[in-house]
C-alpha cells in the first residue's frame, strides 16, 4: 500500500546498508530526498542539453551549416557512439570511484563541449561536437547506480523509473525550451539566426555545471559516508546489530556464491567480504530501522555491497545470460526510444506540412515529457508484483511490455498515418508500453549481481545506446520512409524479447538480490 506521507517522512532504513525502505521525493532536506532530486535533475539536465540539437537541427542549424539529410542523420548516430563508450566505461567506474563522482564527471566533461557550440561551422565541427557532447549521456548509468546504493528492493524499482524517467523528460523538454530560447534571442533581442542558436547553447552549459557542482557539495557517496569506507560500515551496522561480521579473504571470483566461516585462505585475489553469525539474537527495535531477520542482514552484507572488481572478476557478469536480458531488453526500448526521439520532429513535418519547427517540436516534445508519468509507472507496477511474483514477476513484466511495444510500432509503420489524431495517438500508446518496459527493466537490474551494479548498469546502458546507433543507422538508410523503419523496429524487439522470455531472472545459487 503507498503511503502519500512517505513522500516527505523520513525513510525506515535497512540496518545493514541503510538503503532507504521508502522514497521521500519531495524532502530534499532529508539526505535520501537530496540524493533522489539530484539524481533525476543532474540526468534530466544533462539529457536535455545531450539532445539540443534535433530541435533546431532540420531547419536553423541544416539552414545555417547547408547540411544534407545524410548529414543530420550520421549526426545523430555520432551522437549516440560517444555516449554508448562512456556507458561501458562508467560502469566500472561507479564501482571503483562511486557513482557520485563518476556523475559530476560525466557531467562537467559534457558541459565543456556545449559551451563550444557556437564555434561549429562546418558538417565536420558538427559531427566532432555532437561526439562530445553525447558524453552527457553516460550520465544515466552513475544516476541509476546512485539511486540503487539509496533504495532498498521493495522500493528501488520505483525509486529508479522516477529518477530515469523525470531525467528523459529532458529529451521532451529540450524540444520545448531550445526553440523557445532560439525565437526569443531572435525576437527579442535582435540577434540573427546565424548568432542565436550558438548562443542558445550556452543556457544548458551553465545549468549543467552548477548541478555538478551541488551535487558534489551538497550529497554523500552512499548512505553510509564515504564511497572507499562502504564495507567498513556495513560491518559496524552488522556488530551493532548483534552480528559479528570481520572482513575475512573468501576465496574464488564475484560470481561464486560466498562462503561463510572463520577459515580462510590467503591470497592477492581472494577479497569479498565474509561474516558470520553470533548467537541467534533480537534483530531490530532500533529507531528508523526495519524489522529484518539476521539471515537476510547477512544475505545483503555478503551479496549486496558493491565490490571494486578485477577485469578478469568483471568478464563473467558482463557476459552472463542475466545480464545479457536486461541489456538485449534495453537495447529494444530504449535504443528505439533514442532513435525515435532524433527523427520525430521530421517525421510530423513530413505527414504534417502545416506544423512548422516549433509545431512539430511541441508535439514530438510529448513523446519524451511521457516519461515523466509512464516510465516510473512501469518500475511502480514491478515492485508492486515484486512481493507475489519474485523476480520472475518483473522479468516477464519488462518481456510483455516490450511485445505490445513492438504491435504499436508496427501498427505505426504499416498505417503511415496522415491523421494527427491517429498518429498522436499511436505514438501515445507506444510511448506507454515502451516507456514502462523502460522503467521495468531498471527495477530488474539491482537484482542481478547486485555486488556489481555498477557493471550490471553500465552493459544495460550501453545497450540500450548501441540499440538506438543501430536503429538511427536504419532510419539513416531509409531516408525519409520513416514509417518503414517503425515497424522493423517493431519485428525486432518482439522477436528479441520471445528469444530471451526463457532466460531465469538471476543467476541460480546468487545469494542476495532476491
């Protein structure tokens, strides 16, 4: 049942990580409040500004630099290359940095190119400036790593589809805002095309850099202090609790199940963490804590402290079959969802003639502002199945999702529509069940190796950025049939998501996550 004082209560905790039990949005006094504001708005500010460009790119910008149409579509695979490198690569590094430093960095890299905006002046300046700029979207895998290490798994499905969701309104809200700065410097204040929309970039350039900047003030590592003191702290919540937990060397790899003892062998490779058990006492009773049972606090110190891995550790997770659901699931909705989101515009201008930049970029605005309400509905409806399904529940969830997304999109691409009400309404009902599934899979993902989420995230980022390169290379192919394009997609992600329906949600024998 949602309690609507939640909302600004502070949070009961787990006793062990001190994950918060519920998700107090709307209290950005309390430390789990802050955390979960900046996690959205940091990746809400940063996807506007990654996706700037669509808005003014087919007419201003195509205008001003005498772009092509092959022009503005190998723009917008570039921009998806940069950004699926640094996914793969702030995976790992939430998990040796913490995601708190990896976000501002990810940020402040990609503030530096959006300042340089205003000196493009040529198709090759534009390829080389939207590469850098896409760095900005590597910064969803530290928000959802950030969101993970401050919610515990009856909330973390919800807690991630708001911060992702309230973050890719900003590929709604750029559509909004950047021809609005743009008519504005123009009308306003006399400024010419040419010189107005270098300036207009200038706007997210400031907003990036002070939410960089705060964030770094004004929040911690994890709930627990400091990122490099993570397992210290989970062991002293474990001797409070009447737990006696010492970090003992256990030997084998991060995904062999832990062992537990007093006995342990030496060696340089050989460093998860181990407890062990005291006699059997009362756990809970302490003030904002949740009542837990001792074996579960065990199960989350042994299984759900992110550990810093090796690349040879690392190799197993990336390639395992469970990660490789989430990422082939991600690759599908959200690799259409970036791609859909570079063309749309175009695509309403092509049906619909009488709607100019502005008129258009209102209306594909809709489809990525959808967010807002549809992607954290989706992470809501899995932790509500969590409690009756397990993790089956949210698995078959993010599968079933993903087939009637992929009915949608073929319904869009066979009927090509020519009405504004049936197309709006077609790519509605799309950017539900496409959104959702979003949403979903990231309520899935802190299950899935949860002592390396950072790796875990990092792979379903990526993919989904690598689903939106080959999707824009589709569309760049096929010129202005947009229509054909939707329902390849579609047949794609019906057919990816069947073949993977029969993978198990976690690996078997995983301890913690469940």
């Amino acid at each position: 049942m949602l309690d609507p004082t939640s909302l600004w209560r502070a949070p009961e905790v787990n006793p062990v990580n001190r994950k918060a039990r519920s998700i107090p949005g709307l209290n950005p006094i309390n430390v789990y409040g802050r955390v979960f504001f900046f996690s959205w708005f940091g990746f809400m500010i940063a996807f506007w500004s990654w996706y700037a460009f669509p808005p003014l790119l087919s007419e201003t910008i195509a205008s001003d630099l005498g772009l092509k149409q092959t022009d503005i579509a190998n723009s917008n695979i570039i921009a998806l290359v940069a950004t699926l490198l640094v996914r793969l690569v702030a995976g790992p590094a939430c998990d040796i940095f913490g995601p708190r430093w990896t976000f501002a960095g990810c940020l402040l890299a990609g503030a530096i190119p959006t300042a340089l905006a205003g000196a493009v002046t040529n198709v090759q300046g534009l390829m080389a400036l939207r590469f850098f700029v896409g760095i900005l979207g590597g910064s969803f895998v530290p928000c959802q790593v950030w969101s993970t290490g401050f919610f515990d798994k009856n909330v973390v499905g919800r807690a991630n589809a708001l911060t992702a969701g309230f973050g890719n309104a900003g590929g709604g809200i750029t559509y909004f805002l950047m021809p609005a700065i743009f008519d504005s410097l123009v009308r306003d204040h006399g400024l010419t095309a040419h010189v107005a929309w270098r300036v207009t970039f200038i706007v997210p350039f400031i907003c990036i850099t002070v939410t960089a900047i705060a964030l770094l003030v004004l929040c911690p590592d994890t709930p627990t202090g400091k990122w490099s003191e993570r397992h210290s702290a989970v062991q002293t919540n474990l001797a409070t609790h009447g737990i006696s937990g010492a970090v003992v060397d256990v030997p084998g790899e991060l995904t062999d199940k832990a062992t537990t003892g007093t006995d342990s062998p030496s060696g340089s490779d050989e460093k998860k963490l181990g407890f062990e058990a005291a006699e059997p006492k009362q756990v809970g009773g302490f003030a904002q804590e949740a009542q837990i049972g001792e074996q579960a606090m065990l199960d989350t110190a042994r299984g759900e402290v992110v550990v810093k891995p090796t690349f040879r550790e690392a190799m197993p997770v990336v390639f395992s079959a469970q990660t490789l659901v989430t990422a082939g699931a991600y690759f599908c909705s959200f690799g259409a969802e970036l791609a859909i989101n570079s063309i749309l515009g175009a695509y309403y201008i092509k049906n619909f003639p009488s709607l100019n930049q502005r008129g258009s970029g209102n209306w594909a605005a809709m489809f990525g502002l959808l967010n807002v309400v549809f992607r954290p509905l989706g992470g809501v409806i899995s932790d509500l199945l969590y409690p009756r399904t397990g993790v089956w529940g949210k698995k078959t969830l993010i599968h079933a999702m993903a087939v009637i997304t992929g009915v949608f999109l073929i319904a869009i691409g066979a009927t090509d529509p020519n009405n504004q009400n049936t197309m709006f309404g077609l790519i509605a009902g799309m950017a539900f069940f496409l959104e959702a599934g979003n949403g979903a899979n990231f309520s899935l993902v802190p299950h899935v190796h949860p002592f390396a989420n950072g790796i875990v995230s990092g792979c379903t980022g990526a993919s989904g950025n690598f689903g939106g390169i080959i999707f824009a290379i589709i569309f760049r192919y096929n010129g202005k049939d947009y229509a054909k394009v939707f329902w390849i997609i579609g047949v794609m992600t019906i057919g990816i998501n069947l073949a993977l329906s029969w993978i198990r949600p976690i690996p078997k024998g995983q301890i913690g996550g469940r």
